[in-house]
C-alpha cells in the first residue's frame, strides 16, 4: 500500500487557522504520529505530505498545511501557497479551534473550493475544553460542523465516515486503456530508452499501463523501437499498440493502419484531463502568430538533455512546423503561474507525477485565462500529422470526452 504513488491516491488536504489542530487531526484519523504536533503558533511552515492508508478506503495523501492566519510577509507567501494546494485536493476538511471560534479567512477558502469543485466538511475541534453551552452556540454558528476532540478521540469516527461517504466512488479509478481490449487481448508498449530516462526503471505511465494489462488480464509485450517491425510480424494478434511520443511518426510508419496507434500520454490526456479540450488546444497553433509566447509546463524536475522533450524537441518541432519564431517560458514542478495573461498557448506535460486533480485545475485555470492548453502526447502527434489516427481508438469506443 505505501509504494502506491501519490499520484495515484485520493489527496485530503486539512486547512485552518494556526493551532486550531490540523496536525492532530492527521495523526488522530491514522492512529499515527504522522503529523508533528507543538503548542506553537505556525509548527507547520509549508504544506507537508503524507502518504497513509485510511481503512477501508485505502491509500490517501493528507497534506497538512500552514494556518491560514501566519502574518508577516513570510506568512502571507506561506498562506498563498496553503490555498494553492486546493487545485490539488479531492477533499478538504477545514478545522475550527473551538475556543477561537472567528475564522474571517472560511469564506474566502470556501470560494476557493468551490471555484475548483472541492467538496468539504467543516470541524469544530477542541470541544473537551468546551460546555455544553458553548457547544450549542457553535453548532449554530456553524450549521452542519462536526464537533471533534483530537486530544481524546470525540467524534473522529463520525470524520472518518463523512470522508468513506464522501470518496468513495472517488477511489474506483477509470481506467487507461482496459476499456479499449477486450480481455485476453495483446497490447504491444513501445518503450524508447534516451538519456532522460530513469536508470533500473519504467518511467510511471509505462509501469502504470502494465500492471492495468496486468490487473484485467490483458496480455503486454514490451520492446524498444527497434525491435518492433520483427514483432508485429511475429504476434498473431495485436489490439493495440502503445508508443512513448518522442518516437510516434516511426512507429506510426511500422504500425499497419489495421492496428490501432496511441500513446501514453495521450492515454494519460483522457485518463486525468479533458481530451476533447486538449486536441482543441493543439489545433490552436495554426492560430499564433510570430513571438507569441508560450508556457512549457512539466509537473515532475529532472536533468535537461539535448533530447529533453519540453524543452529541446517539441519547441524545435513547432517552430519548424509554423516557420515562425515562438517566446517559450518554463514552469517546473508545482510552479504553474497564477496568471497567464501573457500566455497564448500552454504546452503541458502528460501530467503522470500529479493526481487527477491537479491537472484538471490547471486546465481550468487555462479555461478561465481564455488560453488554449495541450499536452505534450497530443501536440507531438498533431505535428507529426498523425493526431486521427491516434484517436481513433478513443472515437471507436466513444470514450473522447472528458471522464468524471
């Protein structure tokens, strides 16, 4: 269970003001002091994460975040950067100090929430220190809160069922592309070795695709490019073929149009994004005109070779397909801007190393902006001329459209 990737766990992030419990509350619903926990003001500096498994849903990621009330300029930086950690969540729990009960900043992380359809609860902690009066007088201050004590266990199984209630359909997981073969089928996985590529390793989308074959009995066979002419002349069969998009347009010139083609991270496109949305955005580039300016976003930091992907083949790719001369900007990691005024176009990554979530608030922050966004899979292909065919196996199966 704690080798299941973040990206891939149900993320429940815990906000409030300083000491109102967060971290508590975290080691309470583990039963473990996962969390560290101090009567000082502002413990936790920035978001911290951790990988736990809360029976029976199964593996999550609590991040725990700085009070929303830290003051000073390093504060306010901290507390900006708490609230960004919403375009990341599944389900957030925001927790009262019982004895301060004014939280002016619960509006504001309301708004935030439901700009980015996070549903959450609201937790009045510390109520052992309180009476029954006081407590009467929170529960209709705050309709519908959750009155808890993370000193002496009050109330934390009723928080844990809200959160079984609440994400339950959310860990039965869509698939990548079991929906695509039937069971029993053959898939072939194309796996370029370049100098990026992790040592001793499958980068996730690949390992992440075998165990799906494996999971639904859906026979794999996993070969470098070279070696892929020879065996789909040996295979009987071969429902589909799968290829990392550095190297699309040759083994879009080996595979027959009988067999159909895509790609990892155009799987990952329809598996955490919007699809339909993401073509949309590559088909945007006849539209730029010469110096637009373009933000390159990749979600997960490593070395950067000639043969880097972001930031070496798809600007050259581009520029030769146009023949115009583009303004390209970097965001790595969790750095995607607040405002992308300045933008007419976004290049994304594949998006393997983030959960759903995180994807699905930048397209909307993109949709919002009014900037056109695409993935690196999707615009490889569609510069390379083969974008119908790769979604051909989608638009047969009727599943382009963006998923729940």
């Amino acid at each position: 269970m704690q080798k299941t990737p973040s990206s891939s766990r149900i993320t429940i992030a815990v906000f409030g003001r300083r000491n109102a419990g967060k971290s508590s509350l975290i080691n309470a619903l583990t039963g473990q002091e996962a969390a560290l926990v101090s009567p000082v003001k502002g413990t936790t500096t920035d978001p911290v994460r951790k990988a736990m498994e809360l029976k029976p849903l199964g593996p999550v990621l609590f991040v725990d975040t700085a009070g929303l009330d830290d003051e000073g300029e390093l504060g306010s930086l901290r507390t900006a950067r708490s609230k960004r950690v919403i375009e990341q969540t599944d389900f957030a729990i925001y927790i009262v100090d019982g004895g301060f009960p004014e939280n002016p900043d619960l509006e504001s992380t309301r708004e935030e929430l439901q700009r980015f359809n996070v549903p959450h609860i609201v937790l009045i902690n510390k109520v052992d220190l309180l009476d029954q009066d006081e407590r009467e007088k929170l529960k209709k201050y705050y309709p519908g809160a959750l009155m808890v004590s993370c000193k002496d266990g009050t109330g934390i199984k009723e928080v844990k069922d809200s959160l079984i209630t609440n994400l339950k359909d959310k860990m039965e997981e869509s698939p990548l592309l079991a929906d695509l073969i039937p069971a029993g089928g053959m898939v072939v996985l194309v796996v370029p070795i370049d100098e990026a590529a992790p040592k001793g390793r499958l980068i996730l989308p690949q390992s992440q695709t075998i165990r799906e074959c494996l999971d639904f009995n859906i026979r794999c066979c996993v070969l470098k490019e070279n070696n892929l002419e020879e065996t789909l002349e040996e295979l009987p069969r071969v429902d589909l073929v799968v290829t990392d998009s550095q190297v699309f347009k040759m083994v879009e010139e080996i595979v027959p149009p009988s067999i159909p083609l895509t790609s990892f991270s155009i799987l990952f496109a329809r598996y955490k994004g919007d699809l339909k949305g993401l073509v949309a955005g590559a088909q945007a580039i006849e539209r730029l005109e010469e110096g637009a300016s373009i933000l390159m976003a990749e979600c997960c930091t490593h070395n950067v070779t000639h043969e880097d992907i972001g930031r070496v083949k798809i600007p050259g790719l581009l520029q030769k397909r146009t023949g115009k001369k583009f303004d390209f900007s970097f965001a790595v990691g969790p750095d995607f801007p607040n405002t992308l005024a300045s933008f007419q176009l976004v290049i994304h990554c594949g998006g393997c190393m983030v959960n759903r979530k995180t994807v699905k608030s930048r397209l909307k922050i993109c949709k919002e902006a009014g900037v056109p966004i695409t993935n690196y899979g999707v615009i490889l292909a569609y510069l390379n001329g083969i974008l119908d065919r790769v979604l051909e196996p989608f638009e047969s199966n009727s599943k382009l459209s963006e998923r729940a």
